[in-house]
C-alpha cells in the first residue's frame, strides 16, 4: 500500500527513510501541512490507519473490534 500511494500522490504521501536497525520499513509518511486540492482527508488517514491496526493487531483484537462495529 506504501508503494501504491507514494507513487500515486508524492505531494500528500512519502516513504520514510530507514534505519539501519530497519526502523520505518514500510511505514507510510503523511505531509499534513498541504492544502488545496492537496489538503489532507482525515477520512482516508483514518481509514490508512485502521487498515494498518488490523494488520498488526492479534487476531482476537480484530475479531473484538469486529464484534464492536456491529
């Protein structure tokens, strides 16, 4: 998802560097002082960042934050 969005929109999207240590590796960058047609939507970063918890979270989290939603 990283690639996809770096490469779709630099101006709102950026790669982190990584560490030596590896700290950072697929971690997306978001610019939030852009504006305009740029601007940030805090909808899509909420979204980016559930996506992001339901893939690192423990399964019996997911299924917990599942259970709540409905």
């Amino acid at each position: 998802m990283q690639e996809e969005l770096v490469s779709a929109e630099p101006v709102r999207f950026f790669a982190p560097p990584t560490s030596a240590s590896g700290v950072f590796s697929g971690w997306l960058g978001v610019y939030l002082d852009t504006s305009g047609t740029h601007s940030v939507n805090w909808g899509e970063i909420a979204a980016i960042v559930e996506d992001a918890c339901r893939h690192a979270a423990p399964k019996a989290l997911v299924s917990d934050l599942d259970d709540r939603s409905r």
